[in-house]
C-alpha cells in the first residue's frame, strides 16, 4: 500500500486584510490572525477575523490569547477567553491559537483544565498549541499531554535560540514522538534557512512565518506577496 506525504505548508502571521490578501497572493497555505504583534500576538478583534474570513479562500487560525503571560489567573479573563473562542467558532474559521500554563512548583505545566474549559467552547475547531510549549521543561512530556486534547493537531515552536542547523535532532525528535496526532509547526524567526533545514534533515512539513515576509523583515512592515512566494517556492524546488 501506497503512503501518501504529508504535504509541505506555509502559515503567514497576518493582522490586517491586507496582509492576509498580500499572504494569499503569495501562495501561503494558511494564515495565523494576530493583534500586538509586538507582544508575540494577542486575540485580535472579532470584526477582523470576520472581514478576513470573508476576503480570502484559505483557512484561518485565530491568536487566543488576552494578555502577555501564559499563566491565566482571573476569572474574567478566562470568560473573555470562552467568549471570543464562540465567536471566532461562530465564523467557521478553522482553528484557535493558544497556549496556557500554571504554575507548578518551581516549574510550569499546561493549564489542562482552562485549554478543556476554552475548547469546549469551541469543539469543531482545530488547535495549535503555540510557543508557551517552550517554557516546559519536558518537551516529549508535554507533547505526550498534548494529546489528551483531540482538538490540538499543531505545537508551534522555535526549537530553542540556537541556530537551525543545531535544532535538527530536536525537532525529528519531536516530530516521531507528535506523529499521528499533531503535526510539529516551526515557527519563531523562521526564514529560507529554517526551511531547507528542516525540511530536508528533520521531517519537518509546516513552517510558521512571520517577519521574514514582512518589509523590512520587520514586525510593523507589511506582509509582501513577493516574499511569500520565494519561501513557498522553497516547497517544490527539485
């Protein structure tokens, strides 16, 4: 029996209509719908979402996430959390971005009940679990925890702040030990070298980007079609 690939994927972290048509133009598989992207992304408005959703033909995973710190405390911003996980379910959008932590100890751990709690809300979506995965001790262990929750079929991750070439062994870890469930999302600084690494040494197939489609590889620079379509075109060289 034959096994089909998975299929490589370019996700562009957008947060206007602009960007998200500049995405769509460039030849990106999905985008990432963000606010503050100065803070590593927050929810963005409900309206945003709704009008991008209604502009361009790709799926969408919306940012899930009200304030900075991972740790969710109060109880009305877990409110505000369930409630914007309705609305954007509401949009038919195909999944919710997030990631939350409490406080264990001296370490951190993933706030199951709250993901639970929020996910509920939403129970058709897909879910990534962003790069709050990075402040776990236990990566293998996390993932493992991940899949309790059928929902998350993506981890996004840098890898850790060392070169790419460094992270391979990292991520093909990662990637058998995530497989069927989830699909391991490199993202975090990703560019052309991030690409061809991965894709080629660590069986890496989905790459999350942002700056480096950006003028100026900058955060406030706008999405630009012309770099979308250099890193997608990584995807298909011979």
């Amino acid at each position: 029996m034959e096994i089909t690939a998975r299929p490589y994927l370019l996700e562009v972290i957008v947060c206007s209509v602009d960007d998200a048509l500049a995405a769509e133009s460039g030849g990106a598989d999905r985008l990432e719908i963000i606010s503050r992207y100065d803070v590593g992304g927050l929810t963005p408005p409900v309206e945003l979402v709704r009008e991008i959703a209604a502009t361009v033909n790709l799926p969408l995973r919306v940012m899930l996430r009200e304030t900075e710190p991972f740790e969710v405390r109060d109880n009305s911003e877990k409110q505000r959390l369930c409630k914007s996980a309705r609305a954007f379910a509401e949009i038919g959008i195909d999944g919710l971005v997030l990631g939350f932590l409490k406080e264990d100890g001296p370490k951190k751990s993933i706030d199951h009940e709250l993901v639970d709690r929020v996910l509920a809300c939403a129970p058709k979506l897909g879910v990534t679990f962003h790069r709050a995965f990075e402040d776990l001790d236990d990566p293998l262990q996390a993932i493992a925890e991940l899949k309790r929750h059928p929902q998350i079929d993506r981890i996004l991750t840098s890898g850790g702040g060392n070169a790419w070439q460094n992270k391979i062994e990292r991520f093909a870890a990662w990637q058998q030990a995530a497989q069927p469930e989830i699909e391991m999302l490199a993202g975090g600084g990703t560019d052309a070298v991030a690409i061809e690494v991965l894709k080629t040494a660590a069986g890496v197939r989905e790459f999350h980007v942002g700056r480096a489609v950006r003028a100026g590889e900058s955060i406030t620079g706008k999405v630009l079609a012309e770099r979308v379509r250099e890193l997608s075109g990584l995807f298909h060289k011979v």
